[in-house]
C-alpha cells in the first residue's frame, strides 16, 4: 500500500499501479490543492451576489412577488407554535397551520403542510419561543455548523471547512429553510461513532427517523453487521422519543402524522410537488409521463436494489468508508418522496470517499466524479427544469454502482493476497 499522505492525495493523481517499479511521479491534478480553494471560494462569491441582488429588490425595489426567505422553515415555526399553545395536533391541519405561516411570514405563502412524525415536533417545541426572523437562521445555521463539524470530522483538511460551507447543498437548505443539513450530520455522527460509540451512534440514527424515508436502511445495516448495541440502541432511542412525543402532544398527533403521509405521496403522483427537484426514479418517471403503476413499480425495484446494496456492503468485511459511503448513497435510492434539498446528504458520502482514499488512494476518474456529486443539489433547479430530461436519481444510481464495484474489486485483491500468503 502507497504510504503517501492525505495532502498528497489531494493535491496529486492516483498513480496507475500498471507502472514500472520505480518510475512513479506525482502528477497534477485539475483538482489540485490550490483549486480547492479557488473553487469554493467562487461559489461563495455567486452566493454572496444573488444574497445582494434579493436584498436590493426586497429594501430598494420593494418588489411584492418576492418569496420569502427560508420559507420551508415556516411550518417549522408554526407547528411550534401550535405546541407551545397546547394544540399540537393542529399542525397537522393546514387550514390553522396556513394562518399562522402567514403571520410568521407577513405575507401570503404557498402550500407548506406540517409532514413530519410527533418526535421531530419533540425537537422543534422551543423554536416559536423566538420570533421567525431570530429563530430559522439559529435553527438553520446551527445545523450548517454541524454538519462542517461532521464533515471535518470523517475527512480532515485545512479546506474541509470552505467546501462545506461552499457546498451547494448547504446553500439550498439555506435558502429553502430545510433540514437537510440536520439530518446529513446526524448520520453522519452516527457512522462516525458505530465503531467505537455503538450506542450513541444508535441514537444518532434513532433520530434520523424525523424523515423516516431516510433511515429505512440504516437497521438493515447494522443487522447485516451484526452491530446489535447500535441496532438495540437505535430501535430503544426511537421508542423513547415516541413515547415522550405522544406523552408531551397527544396520541392524536400520529394518527394524524400517519394520515398526512399519504398527502406527501399524493403531492408527488399528482404532480403538485415539483418534480424536477425530486431526485427519484418515481417522479423522473412521472415528469415523463409514465403511469404511476410503472412509475411505483420501478421505484420499489430501486429501493430493492439499495437494500441489496446496503446488505452486500455491510455483511462481509470490507474498508469502513466505502462501506458508510454505502448505506448514504443508497438511502437516497428507497423512498418515491425526496427533495433536492435532501441531497445534502452527498456531503457525507463525498466525506467517506474521501476517507476512503485517504488510505487507498483515489480511484481514476473518483475525484472527477466527486465533483458532479459536489454540484448535484441544484441539478434540479439549473439543468432539469430546463432541459426536461430528469436524470438526477441516475446519479445516485451511478454512485452505487461504482462504490459496490469498488468493494468488489477490493474484496477478490484481498482474497487473492491472503491466498498467496497461505502459499
């Protein structure tokens, strides 16, 4: 194995092993270590001028059309509100929730129903005790903080910080006013904590099922890696939290969680949702117009594939980061209900590659294909509302796809080396 260090990795090619014993030398790299500054500092700079120009219109222009900042973060605050009152349960009825959207906002706002399970309510319950305005940056950039803290965390460097403030990922939660960046961190931690914290890694994912679309995996995994504390840990952390929600908010509020979430379907399959920003196989297959049984059934052979995925990574040995890197990218791959925004989580799967290639070395062509992974957020927005083609969920498919390869790959030279030493 290469003895190079992480910086030489980051700064120089992945030398083909094909070369002659001797005559190996550092080549450069577009993605060299001064570019990775010069590119994320770019993007901060392009964030920095539409930031200028929505104020010049929001103070100067005064122009009436302009949405609100952060407006997903509005249910947030509202649902809170409505649990600081004693009406949970009313949150999840959108004629008293839209009221309320309004005066956090000040103005009219779309449709932003309350979608999520009583234990993210749980976690939210002290927003509303500070106006919107005060209270979605804190909630929003807090989780910014995190997240840099995670991702610094699984793949240390001195740029590791800008391009995850630079992420285009985190500039998209930002703006919409998501979650995103929460629950990336959260698995994140987690996977970072499994082998040496089990049991708070466990709990890290238990709170992960504030989106349950996204953790559906995350039990397969550990019952494939046979890590029963995180396993018993995760399923006991979402058991408490749910019987603490019921306790603080009323049975009420998850008959009526479990009502709303056929609501998130039917916005999907109807096509209310906009679906050049959802990142599935079902809404790229609605966009082209496919019934919504192939559509389903397509998805569903996705999500059987992730978990195949996820179970052939995780029940035999192989190296932890292309293993975590895994479980993320497949998690993307089950529920038909994703937003770009979700696609934070490509943040922590780039972080694992990372960590991975911090001992093997990058594979040819990785670090290019981290870089799409890095911009895919605002596919959405900047290429598939555009173009009509929406090939966004075909970058997680691809993703998969060469992570399982690469354990494959791995797995027979390690085999094939342990053969030659039994010799």
């Amino acid at each position: 194995m290469s003895q190079r260090t992480y910086r030489d990795y980051m700064d120089t090619a992945k030398l083909e092993p094909a070369q002659p014993l001797g005559t190996r030398q550092h080549v450069s790299h577009w993605l060299s270590g001064q570019r990775l500054w010069i590119y994320p500092l770019a993007a901060l700079a392009y964030y920095l001028g539409v930031a200028l120009a929505y104020v010049y219109h929001l103070v100067w222009l005064k122009d009436p059309q302009l949405s609100v900042l952060a407006v997903d973060c509005l249910p947030f605050w509202s649902a809170s509100h409505l649990a600081l009152q004693g009406h949970a349960v009313d949150a999840y009825n959108f004629g008293i929730l839209k009221p309320i959207e309004e005066y956090a906002a000040g103005r009219p706002v779309g449709t932003l129903p309350w979608l999520y399970p009583p234990t993210f309510l749980l976690f939210l319950y002290p927003l509303a005790l500070l106006p919107f305005t005060l209270s979605a940056p804190i909630f929003l950039f807090g989780t910014l903080a995190l997240f840099v803290a995670v991702v610094k965390t699984i793949a240390p460097h001195p740029r590791t910080a800008l391009l995850a403030i630079a992420f285009p990922g985190s500039a998209l939660v930002l703006t919409a006013g998501q979650n995103g960046l929460l629950t990336a961190s959260l698995v994140g931690l987690g996977l970072v904590l499994l082998r040496r914290r089990p049991i708070l890694a466990g709990l890290c994912f238990s709170l992960v099922a504030m989106k349950p679309q996204l953790c559906v995996l995350i039990p397969l995994a550990l019952l494939a890696s046979r890590s029963w504390r995180a396993l018993g840990a995760m399923i006991a952390g979402m058991a408490i939290s749910l019987v603490l929600a019921v306790l603080a908010f009323g049975g009420a509020t998850l008959v009526a969680f479990v009502h709303n979430m056929g609501l998130a379907n039917s916005f999907v399959e109807s096509g209310r949702a906009l679906l050049f920003r959802v990142p599935t196989l079902f809404a790229a297959l609605k966009l082209l117009h496919a019934p919504t049984v192939v559509a389903g059934a397509v998805q569903a052979l996705s999500a059987l594939c992730a978990a195949a995925a996820v179970c052939y990574a995780w029940r035999r040995p192989s190296a932890f980061g292309l293993r975590a890197a895994v479980l993320v990218c497949a998690s993307m791959l089950v529920s038909p209900y994703l937003y770009d925004y979700d696609l934070t989580w490509y943040g922590i799967l780039i972080a694992w590659v990372v960590y991975h290639a911090r001992e093997h070395g990058f594979q040819r062509g990785q670090r290019e294909w981290l870089a799409v992974l890095w911009l895919a957020p605002v596919a959405g927005l900047t290429l598939v509302s555009h173009l009509h083609i929406p090939f966004t969920p075909l970058i997680s498919i691809a993703t998969l796809w060469m992570l399982i390869a690469q354990i494959a790959r791995e797995r027979k030279a390690r085999a094939m080396t342990n053969s030659a030493a039994s010799l």
